[in-house]
C-alpha cells in the first residue's frame, strides 16, 4: 500500500482509540477502513460486564461502513484496513473480525497491524488463508 495513504490509514485507526471502551482489559483497539470512495472509516472496540456482547474495533467499523452506504462485497469493497492498539500485545484481529472482513473485501487487501512491534503489513489472504467464502460473492 502506498506509504501516504497507509500512513493516515494507520493515524486514523490510532487517533480512534482515544474513543474504544475497555474498561475490563484495558485493551484498547482503533480500527480504520479505507473504502472504494476513498473514506476513512474508523471503529473502536467497545466492551461489555458481559463479555459476549463485546465487540471488536474492526467488526464496528465494519458495520459502521455499512451502515453509511460506503461498502459492498461486490460493488465497492474494501480497499485496506488498519488496526492498532498501544497495548502490550500486538493488535492481531480475532477469527471471527478475520472473517467479516473477507466478507467485505478480496484476499489482495492490504491489511497494516500497529502495535508494540511496529507496523506490519500483509494481505487479508495471508491473515486468513482458506477462508469460508460463498462462490460468486
């Protein structure tokens, strides 16, 4: 991904976290998509006393963009994505963030993880090989 575009890609995802709610663990994500019309959609992880009603940054900037009109698997997918976390661990998205992205863009989508080790770039294929995808979607 270009080192301008991937640049405020990854500004947008860290300015995001000073609105993620995680009051548990501590662990706060920014997430940010670069959709087809060239928007930058940011989403924060938000938790919950019951844990299984959190949800991750990307899976809300996801339904964020979606819910803006600014996504759609087949006419204006995702261009790339970037999530960080100043956190101890380096921001990995779970299975199941892995897998409503590739919902909503190809495996060739540059995928730029910021954390505690740096920045790393790679494509949503390799973040997910294999993944469960419906033929002609």
């Amino acid at each position: 991904m270009d080192g301008e575009r991937g640049r405020a890609l990854v500004e947008a995802a860290r300015e995001g976290i000073a609105r993620a709610y995680a009051p548990y663990s501590e662990y706060r994500v920014g997430a940010a998509l670069l959709t087809a019309d060239d928007s930058i959609v940011t989403g924060v992880n938000v938790e919950n006393a019951s844990y299984g009603l959190s949800v991750c940054a990307e899976r809300t900037a996801v339904f964020a963009a979606r819910a803006r009109g600014l996504v759609d698997p087949r006419s204006s997918p995702l261009r790339a994505i970037a999530i960080h976390s100043p956190g101890p661990a380096m921001p990995w998205p779970c299975g199941a963030c892995r897998q409503v992205l590739r919902e909503f863009a190809g495996p060739s989508v540059p995928v730029l993880i910021d954390g505690s080790e740096g920045t790393v770039e790679m494509t949503l294929g390799e973040l997910l090989p294999r993944a469960f995808h419906l033929e002609g979607r």
